[in-house]
C-alpha cells in the first residue's frame, strides 16, 4: 500500500481552495456539523451518500453526440446537475521511443488546466491558480495515475515503440471534492479510451555463405523492423483490458464536534486539555465521517483522507493532508489543537468507509455507461446518416 503525506507546514487544497472563514459564520458552521452527527446534511444526503453525476463519454471514431471531445482517443465529462461542477476529460495517443529504463512499458503524463473563474476566492491571482493546479497534479500522480492502466500494455515493440497517453483534465468550476470527481472522469475516459490496431513489420533476410545466397526459402530468418503498419479502421481498433481495474479516489472528511461559542478560559482549560508528565495534552471531541462534501462542507471540516480504491475493494493509497481547513485557523480550533490532524486509530475506520463508499461511486459510473451504449444503439443510424445529409446539403438540395 503505498502511503503519502503532506508535510503540516504546507496548504493542500487540491487545487479547490475553501472558502474563506469569514463566508461562514458561527451559528453556520454549528449547524453543518451538527447535522453531519445526525446524519442529515445540507441537501438532503445522508453523511455517506454521493450527489447524483452525470457522465458523458465519447471518442474521434464515434459519431455521438455525447462526445465531448472529438479529436481524441477517449473523452469524459463529469457535470453535477444543478450545481457548478463541470470537469472535462480528454485522452490523446501516440508512438514513441520508451524509456531506456523501461523498455516495455508505456508512458502516461497528466496536464491539469482551470479557468480563472473556477477559483473559490475572488480575485485569485493567475500565480494562485498555477499553485492550485500543481497542487491538484501532484495528487493525483503519487495516489491514482499509477494505477490506471497497467503500462506494459501500452508497449508495441519493445525497446521500439510505445504508447504515450496524454491525459489532459479541463476543470471548468466544482463544488467540493474536486480530487475526486477528476478520479471519476479519468476513469471514465478510460472505459472509452481505444487504440489503433499497430502491426510491426517483418523483414525476412536470406544468409549468406561464401559470397552466395542461399536459393532455399526455408533457410530465411525474420528481423522485425523498425517500420510499423497503422490499421486505421475503427472495427480493429483495441481497447485496454486493464483499464477495468483502474481506481476512484474517495476523500473522507472528518467533521470535530467542538464547542465555537465564546467560552470562559478556565473551563476551556479544564474540558479540553490534561497535563501527563507535565505536557499538556488537548482532547478532541467526536467525529464524524463524510463523503463527496460540498465547499461549505470543506470549510467545516478540522481534517481530510483521501483513499485511493479499486472495483475489488483494494486500497491503493493514502493521501493524508495538512492544515487544509480555514476552520482549523480559528481561535476555537487552535485552542483545541486539531490543525488537521487525525488521530491513527480512526485510520482504519475511515479506510472502511471509503472502501463501502467507493462500491457507490463504481455502481454509478456502471450505470451511466450502460445507459450511453443503450442510447447510442438506438440512435446509431440515425445520427451517421444525419451527418452525411448535413455535409451534402451545402452542395445538393436533397428531396
């Protein structure tokens, strides 16, 4: 299982920064988690229940009208009906030389690109944003890209040529969970990705002994060349077996139920804090485990994990962040010395939720993938002999 951790001196704010204290008042955000300790939250959800996404996939070689993208191997997009979350998914490939180190695998590079108005603090600077994005890039490389695909079957002659996957993510505007809505439409991309079927060409080379060639053509040997047949059909093009296993990314927020009101020094004192051996050691209250929070939500939470699983319940990684939170630079929240930490024997409790969230996340993704083959074998003629009509109606009058 492979592990990261931000140091706590950094900000982590996976390229959504949280709104600012000041946006939320007191009475707001003692309301948030109060309900999060019912169960019960803003809109409706119960603390483990996911916002209804919707997906739509496509690729160059489809003629759909779901595809977002048309010049690209595989495309995704991720909108949340209702709301500001809209994020595009784009995946292009092509040939190239592998890596001397690994000669038979494959290469995949992640671009992450946001638009000036998807920032959550107004008037954030173009150099905020460029720290934003790489900070969003960096998660998603240690704890999701390398388990998206495995690389060896990119790789088309080894030591010759190779597939390189250029992931490009557009994030138009999102309402929380941004890190994981980006694991949702990568994987989705995934599932629609296909590759053109490459056939290495064989050259047979007759030996030579004593200045003759030999005549028989069984004593002829094959070389594979450094030349390549590209099958441009779409019926031959191939898809990527290991792309089924590819992992979401489940952010669990922790919610600390604490006292915000305005408190006596000496009863803050004596109901947060015991002294062993002379160092004074801060209590922390009960907590609470959300999924898929909203921005208002991420300002309520005192910390974050986020966890990296896959459709068989593995965990692939572990993200903790540091002081992620404006809640944690209140007064209240210093005082009682959350600073977003989490204590290490809630670590396997919230691996347990994030591993039964994600069987959520992939029902879901199933389920809109089924609902697009559905409707694009219903509409498949339809929409091809539309095309063609709308290309010959500037040059014929049809009847």
């Amino acid at each position: 299982m492979a592990s990261s951790s931000s140091s706590s001196s950094s900000t982590v704010s996976a390229a959504l920064p949280p709104p600012s204290f000041s946006s939320l008042s007191t009475s707001e955000i003692q309301y948030l988690v109060s309900g999060s300790f019912e169960n019960f939250r803003i809109d409706g959800r119960t603390n483990v229940e996911y916002r209804p996404y919707s997906c739509h996939t496509g690729n160059s070689f489809q003629q759909e009208e779901t595809g977002p993208f048309l010049a690209s191997n595989g495309s995704s997009r991720i909108s949340l009906p209702g709301s500001s979350t809209d994020i595009l998914c784009s995946i292009k490939a092509d040939l190239i030389q592998p890596s001397p180190l690994q000669p038979d695998e494959g290469i995949i590079e992640l671009h992450v690109d946001t638009l000036p108005s998807f920032s959550g603090s107004t008037g954030s600077s173009q150099k905020n944003q460029r720290i934003e994005e790489m900070e969003l890039k960096s998660i998603l490389n240690d704890l999701f890209l390398p388990y998206i695909v495995n690389k060896k079957d990119l790789c088309v002659i080894i030591s010759k040529y190779v597939w390189r996957l250029h992931v490009d993510l557009v994030i138009l505007c999102c309402d929380g969970c941004v890190v994981d809505v980006c694991s949702m439409v990568i994987r989705s991309a995934l599932q629609n990705l296909i590759l053109p079927t490459v056939t290495p060409v064989t050259k047979y080379i007759q030996p030579i002994q004593g200045g003759r060639e030999y005549g028989n053509a069984s004593s002829t040997r094959g070389k594979v060349s450094d030349d390549i047949l590209l099958d441009g059909d779409v019926k031959h093009a191939v898809r990527l077996s290991s792309s089924s296993h590819c992992p979401i990314i489940v952010t669990i927020y922790l919610l600390e139920k604490v006292a915000l009101e305005k408190e006596s020094s000496t009863m803050a004192t004596s109901s947060s804090s015991t002294t062993i051996h002379g160092i004074k050691i801060q209590k922390r209250g009960p907590i609470s485990f959300i999924v898929d929070a909203r921005s208002e939500e991420e300002v309520c939470a005192c910390a974050k994990v986020s966890v990296g699983v896959d459709p068989d319940g593995n965990i692939c990684g572990i993200y903790t962040y540091g002081n992620s939170s404006s809640l944690n630079s209140t007064p209240s929240s210093i005082a009682r010395g959350s600073m977003g930490t989490i204590p290490v024997a809630t670590l396997h409790e919230i691996t347990k939720v994030a591993v039964n969230a994600s069987k959520t996340v992939f029902t879901m993704l199933q389920q809109n993938e089924k609902r697009r083959e559905s409707s694009s074998n219903s509409r498949n003629n339809l929409i091809v002999g539309q095309v063609f009509m709308d290309i010959l109606k500037g040059c014929f009058e049809l009847r």
